[in-house]
C-alpha cells in the first residue's frame, strides 16, 4: 500500500539521518511510522529502532519501555532483538549501576551501527582490557562480528571461544559457541572442532535457541 511505501522510505530516511548523527530528525521518523502502522511489522521495526537509537545516546529507561513492549512482537525477529537488547540494558546496569559500563558498550554500539568499524574496535578493545564480567563477553562478542565480516575467522573464532572459556555463564555464550561452530564448520572446514562445539553447546546450554540448530548441524557432520 502507499501507507507502507512511505513508511518504508521514512524508514531508510531515518537510518540514513542516524548514520549522519543527526539523531533528532531520525527519532521523529522512527515515531511517526510506528504511530502510523502501530500493528504492522513495519511499526514494530520502527520502534525497534527508535529504542536501539535511544539505547545509542544513553536515554535507557525510554528504551526499556519500548522494548518491553516489543518481546511480544510478532516479528520472531524484532521480539528476539528487542529481547537481546533489553538484557543487555538491564544486566549492565545492574552489575554497574553508575551506567559508565553501559555507556561505553553503547557507543561502540552506535558506531558499529554507522559502519565506522575502526573506532568500534578501539573502544570495545577498551572495555575488552578493563570492562567487568557483563560488559567484557559482550564487547568479545561485538567484535568477534566485526572481524568475521572482516573475513579473519580464525581470530573471530578465538573471540568467541574466549566468551565460552572466561564468561561460560554470561547470556552471550550460548550465541558465542554457536558462531565459534559455525566458522568452524563453513568456513574453517575442520569437522571435528565444529562436533565437538555443538555437542558442547547441546549439553551445556539446552534451553538456548541455538540447540535444535546445533542438533540439525551436529547430525549432518
């Protein structure tokens, strides 16, 4: 319809508006598409977006409330997304509650999202060195995509094997191991490794959404 037409430019007009810092056009953008289509996917992309934009400058109450909403999405992937933020939120501010933690993971966040990928790098390595047990895996797994869309995949395999080995029981380790085997699998070929981590990530970690994968993975090797 023209309705979606139009949201959808909006849409990529915002993302564009984001990418320049200008984030008060973007946010305007983001509001009026999810008050125009409020039901649709295209409105719960938009406020995805517009709470991942306030996440960005640090307004994280705004963000959670939008989020909350969000888990009950019926896109399984905003809901997944929403939900991933939202822990990422409130586990950093409850381990620091000043914020600084958060403060530094968003930035690097917000750059990766602008695609400035060397200034992301210098300041996860940052939080990497000095960060505590919440923000580390998460900076880890930050750049670990970073340098895999890189195409450096033995280094983007060490980083997540770091997340499984030094934070096992940090909410990113599941997603860790199961990117460590996939690199494995596809683009390392070395069938071995791959089995063992998806037998790991089966028996470890058997509520995440990564083990029927893993199963279906671990079967065809």
């Amino acid at each position: 319809s023209a309705r979606q037409g139009q949201a959808v430019l909006k849409l990529t007009l915002s993302d564009i508006y984001l990418h320049d810092d200008e984030v008060w056009e973007a946010t305007l953008l983001y509001s009026q598409v999810d008050k125009s289509l409020k039901e649709e996917p295209l409105g719960h992309e938009a406020r995805y977006k517009n709470a991942q934009l306030r996440y960005f400058i640090g307004e994280y109450e705004w963000a959670e409330s939008q989020l909350k909403v969000l888990k009950a999405a019926t896109s399984k992937l905003i809901a997944n997304d929403a939900m991933t933020l939202s822990l990422v939120i409130k586990d950093n501010l409850e381990a620091d509650t000043t914020g600084t933690e958060l403060n530094r993971l968003a930035r690097a966040d917000y750059r990766i999202y602008q695609q400035r990928d060397d200034e992301a790098v210098a300041l996860l390595d940052d939080i990497i060195a000095t960060g505590n047990y919440v923000s580390k895996p998460r900076a880890l797994f930050r750049k670990g995509e970073i340098v895999e869309k890189q195409k450096d995949f033995p280094a983007a395999k060490q980083l997540f094997l770091q997340i499984v080995e030094q934070h096992p029981d940090s909410y990113m380790a599941d997603a860790a191991l199961m990117h460590a085997a996939l690199i494995e699998q596809n683009e390392l070929k070395d069938k071995e490794l791959s089995k063992q981590h998806y037998e790991k990530l089966i028996d470890e970690y058997p509520t995440s959404i990564y083990t029927a994968q893993a199963k279906k993975n671990y079967r065809k090797l």
